[in-house]
C-alpha cells in the first residue's frame, strides 16, 4: 500500500511544476550562476573555501527547504482542502500513511537534486570532495526528515493550498538568502547572522555544511533539527487527530 501511494504521489507531484522548479531547478540554476561569479579561488568571505565548494552545500539545503517550506505544504493543504485526507479515512487508509509516502517523495527529491548539484559542481567547477561524506549524508538525512516534519505541520495548519504557497516562498526567500545562500555570511551584520541559528534553515545549513568544510559534526545543529522536527511532527499528529 505504502508503495503504491509513493507511486502516485510522485506522479501527483509532476503535475505540480512550481514544486519542482523551486525544489530542485531554481537551487541547481542560482548555485550554478554564484558559482560562476566567484570562481575556485579561497576567499575570507567564504571562510577561507572557494565560492564553489561553498555554495554546493548550501544550495543542497536549499533543495531540502524548498520542499519543507513549499512543495510540502502546499500538497497537504490542497489534500485538506479537497477532503483527500477524510476519503483516505473513508477507505481505511490512515492520514499518516499519505503523509510518510510524501515525506519519501521529499527524500526521493532531494537525492536527485544533490546528486545534479554535485555532478555539475565536480564536472564544471572542480568541487572539493567534502572532507566527512558521511557527515554530510546525516545533515542532509535529519534535515530531510525535520524539514518533511515542518512542511507537513504547516500544510495540516494552513487552510488552503494557495495560503500554504504564499507562506511558503515568503519563508523560503526570507529565510535561506541571509542563512547562506545570497550574500556569505562574512558580509552579512552580525545580528542577522545571530538571528538566523534561531531558524530552522541556519542549523540545516551548518548540519550539512560544517562536515563538508572539515569543521566536524555539527552536534548542535543536528540536536536543534531533531528536536524541531520532534516537535512538528507530534503537533501534525495533534492536527490530525481532528476531522480534517
């Protein structure tokens, strides 16, 4: 059954071309033209990385916010809108097992949009491999899942599709611009810099990017993704528990 709904979710989902364009086209384009602009060379206001090797992974967790702020959002609130979830029901189908197969979808997305990001970044622009592979694997992965969490509580919130869309790309511009991906955050004021750890979006960055710039594991930041995932997911399960 679960299989199935994945199926038709992705299907679904093609139908959705903002979701994919903001999800995994506008990332991939916006790394491609910084990376272009700032070159291989070290820079002081990268951190002492390269334009390159710093924007890949931010532009990874863009993928990964995308999704949490607007692709999923916005397909649960058109599912409450329509009714989807109360015929779910209906037919004997919990309301969480649509929302795992999205989340899987989410995952499925965001595979493939770093795997794009990361065959351009290697092929064209001579990318540094990151130093701990598989610490970045664990930020992308509790990222995913924290963010698939949030993205499923502001669907089962909002009441319809269209206000899910509207907040979702204020959130997504307003967030991830200044958390690493317009201007480095060596330029950015101090105060903005502060602001954005208080965010989902500044730990999803540093979880992904501290293991690729040898910085370690980002304990704090994976704790903080948890933790908020944690919390939107019990609150989804609260919602649910309604009539919608």
């Amino acid at each position: 059954m679960t299989n199935r709904l994945i199926w038709t979710e992705i299907k679904l989902l093609a139908r959705e071309p903002l979701t994919l364009v903001m999800s995994l086209l506008f990332p991939v384009v916006l790394m491609v033209l910084l990376a272009g602009s700032f070159g291989t060379e070290p820079s002081p206001d990268f951190g002492s990385v390269s334009g390159v090797d710093f924007y890949v992974p931010v532009y990874a967790a863009a993928i990964v916010a995308a999704m949490g702020f607007l692709g999923l959002p916005t397909h649960v609130a058109a599912y409450r809108e329509t009714g989807v979830f109360r015929r779910f029901r209906a037919a004997g189908i919990p309301a969480v097992t649509t929302l795992c197969s999205q989340a899987a979808v989410m995952a499925l997305l965001v595979a493939v949009g770093s795997a794009v990001m990361l065959a351009l970044g290697f092929g064209i622009y001579g990318l540094s491999a990151p130093e701990s592979p598989v610490g970045v694997v664990v930020g992308l992965a509790v990222g995913t899942i924290a963010f698939a969490a949030i993205g499923t509580l502001l669907g089962t919130l909002l009441p319809t599709a269209r206000a899910a869309q509207g907040l979702g790309l204020a959130l997504f511009f307003g967030l991830f611009f200044i958390a690493g991906g317009g201007p480095p955050p060596a330029l950015l004021p101090d105060v903005i810099n502060t602001a954005i750890d208080y965010t989902p979006m500044g730990p999803l960055v540093d979880a992904i990017s501290s293991p690729w710039h040898g910085r370690g594991w980002d304990g704090t930041a994976l704790a903080a993704l948890a933790a908020v995932g944690a919390a939107a997911a019990a609150l989804t399960g609260w919602r649910l528990s309604g009539t919608d």
